[in-house]
C-alpha cells in the first residue's frame, strides 16, 4: 500500500464562521483505493499559497511512502532543506497528511486510530466549549457583556458542560505583549464573577487569552480573576518566550495553559521544563500530527501535566484530537465547537452528548466526510484563518474583543 493522490478542499464555514475563516482539508488515497482525511490548521500564509506547500511537502515527502511509515515522513519534513528545527508552515501542512495516513491506515486494519496509538484508555472525554451568543443576543454586544456571557454559561452547563472558555480581555495586537487597560482588567473580573455566579460550582471556567499581554500585564490580570478560581489561564503572554512566560506561572495561583501555536516537540519541551504551563494545548493539525502529540503527552506524563487539544478549526482536527484523547492517561479535556456546519461535514459521525464525547469504534478516524457540501462552500475572501489586529490596545476608550472569528463572511 503506497501513498499515489491528494486532493485539497479549502472550505469556509457559514457567517459567523466559528472555527476561523477556512478550514484545510487534505484527502489522500492509496494505489488500492484507501482514502483518508486530514486538517492543516495553518494560517500564517493564504490558503492558495498554502496548498502549494501541501502539495511540495507531499510530493516531496509522501508520494509513493508506505502511510505506515509515519515516524520517517516527519523525518523527511522536520529536516527539510537542512533545518531539523520547528516549521510552523511545513508542520501544519505534514500534519493534516499525517492525520490523513492515520486514517487511512485504520481502514486498512477495520480498527480505529486509538486501537493503534496503544488503545484506548479513556471510554469517554470531557468536552469544553467557547461561550457563543445565544440566538437572541447582540452579537456585537455578545463579546463584552458579563449578563449575556453568564447566561450562556448556564446554557452550556444546562447541557452537560462542565467546562466553558471566554476571552474578555482585549485586543490581539500584532506589537506584542502589552498591558491591559484598567477597564479590561474590570471587564474580566466582571465576566469571571458573572459566570461564576450563574454555574457555581457545577463547571470550570477557562479563562482565554491569545499572547495579549506583557508579563506584568498577565500578572496584573491574573491576579484580578483568581478569586474566581478558574481552571486555566491561556496562553496570558506571545508564545515565543517561554522564560518570561514560567514567570507569569509562578506568579498565580491559575494553571497555565498554553500550547495552540507551538509545533513539535520540540516547543513543547521548554514549556515543560521552564515551569512555563501545566496544561498543553496541542491543535493537531499544526503540531506535527497524531504521533508528534503522542510523544508529546508521554513528556508531560513525566513533569505531571495534562493535555488539554485545542480547537480553531473544523471537525476532521477535532476527530484527530478525540482519538489522542481516548489514548492517553493524561487528558484534561479536549475543545469542541458546536455548528450545524461543523455536524454536517462530518455527518454527524462523532457528536458531543451531555458534555462528554465517546471516542468513535468506526475504523480510520471513525468520520464521513461528506465532500460536495465542503466543496460547495468555497473559500473567497482575501484574509488569513485568523487576524490580529494592528492599532494598539485604546486605553482611553476600551477594547470591544468581538470573537475569535469574523462576525460576516469576507
């Protein structure tokens, strides 16, 4: 059996577009007719820029390889052009392929892909879940309401949840970490006391940033929201200081959680030997794949931490991610988003009941794809998967953070 076709579909999800702009789907078949699909979560490059290094980095690395032979692909890529160091365009590509041979090699077998990562060792797995507006909410004024953020808290929680993500805490500038504004700091204090008060103690609250803030910003801000003991505190200062990061880690009593932007092993070991988080948060079709993560959640066992997937993406990521999960003796959680969009391109194959997924027995990643609908939403904007912003955080007028993807399709 040897890897011979890849097709691309670069779909888009229907306005508002939880899960990003576009979500990169791969779909490769052997010469005996096995397909399989992956998901590149990657975005630093458009999406047409990004299907030619999908097609170089297979053609290059994969084309005619047996799909059993994962650990010498990523080889092959990691060492790409005399690097041997971690890619974050190369990886995200490799890795939606590498998700894809994982489920082409589940159907050869009639097995699914936890069956082949030791077994599974979880029956089922706890889900989380970002806040979103409920369907009488302002979507405008969704993202810096306590009242509304509260009340879809309790909704969550009313059906099954026992974990809920919100981000109120400002803008995501491409200048880096900076300090947060007196009325950001208020803002989220507002947010965690509200959601607290509407779910008790019946769910954690995980309290979101994305590399907003300057070391003593994170701290500054940490320290407002610990009364309200949240489980994790994301990613509170940019990932490429995991140094500075430790320091924030020390400084709270709120585990942090980090990990949606780093590939490899490679960044992930300094994360768990500086003390920078407690919690790893591996988006699959960016960090080097299945295996890569395997790997990586066997670190974290010896430094006592726990893997927590994260998804900003479609559902193939998310079957990915399952799969991990129920494999390993470490899982937290693992982030779920829940769209008709997202159910139907996979057709309902792996669903979230009562907070909790069941890992799938169906060979392969246990999803059918249903193809013409992800081809019938084409992607046609201009923008990037995700994007931060370029003027500074106003400190005399507020932020209004309006959601981790754009509010109308571009």
């Amino acid at each position: 059996m040897k890897l011979q076709d890849l097709d691309i579909i670069v779909t888009a999800p229907p306005a508002p577009g939880w899960g990003g702009r576009y979500w990169i789907l791969v779909k490769l078949t052997t010469d005996n007719g096995i397909t399989g699909w992956g998901e590149c979560y990657a975005s630093s490059i458009a999406p047409d820029a990004m299907r030619a290094v999908i097609e170089d980095v297979f053609a290059r690395h994969m084309a005619g390889e047996n799909p059993e032979n994962i650990e010498l692909m990523f080889r092959r890529a990691y060492s790409s052009g005399f690097t041997q160091r971690p890619d974050l365009t190369v990886m995200g590509a490799f890795s939606g392929l590498e998700i894809a041979c994982w489920d082409i090699l589940g159907k050869a077998r009639g097995r699914p892909v936890w069956a082949m990562l030791g077994g599974r060792m979880n029956d089922r797995i706890r889900a989380y879940t970002y806040l979103y507006p409920l369907p009488h909410h302002d979507i405008s004024e969704f993202w810096v309401s306590p009242d509304m953020a509260a009340e879809s808290a309790a909704d969550c929680v009313a059906r099954g949840y026992t974990a809920v993500k919100f981000d109120p805490a400002g803008p995501y500038t491409l200048r880096g970490g900076h300090m947060p504004a007196r009325t950001d700091i208020a803002l989220s204090a507002a947010f965690c006391k509200a959601i607290r008060e509407a779910v008790g103690d019946r769910a954690d609250l995980l309290f979101g940033t994305h590399g907003q803030f300057s070391t003593a910003g994170a701290i500054r801000l940490a320290k407002a929201i610990e009364p309200y003991d949240p489980l994790w505190f994301e990613e509170p200062i940019p990932p490429d200081n995991i140094g500075e990061m430790a320091k924030v880690a020390a400084a709270t009593s709120i585990p942090v959680a980090t990990g949606e932007r780093l590939t490899t092993k490679a960044e992930f070991a300094p994360v768990l030997r500086q003390g920078a988080a407690q919690i790893l948060q591996p988006a699959l079709g960016r960090a080097g794949g299945i295996w890569e993560m395997k790997k990586v959640a066997a670190m974290a066992e010896v430094y006592n931490a726990q893997m927590a997937p994260h998804l900003y993406a479609g559902p193939v990521e998310w079957a990915a991610n399952i799969h991990l999960a129920a494999s390993i003796p470490n899982i937290l959680m693992c982030e779920t988003i829940e769209t008709g969009f997202h159910d139907q391109l996979i057709k309902g194959s792996i669903r979230t009941k009562d907070g909790f997924i069941t890992p799938p027995e169906a060979p392969g990643l246990g999803i059918e794809v249903d193809e013409d609908l992800a081809r019938a939403h084409p992607y046609t904007g201009e923008g990037l998967h995700l994007e931060m912003q370029e003027a500074p955080c106003d400190y005399a007028n507020g932020n209004a953070f309006t959601g981790g993807a754009p509010p109308v399709q571009d």
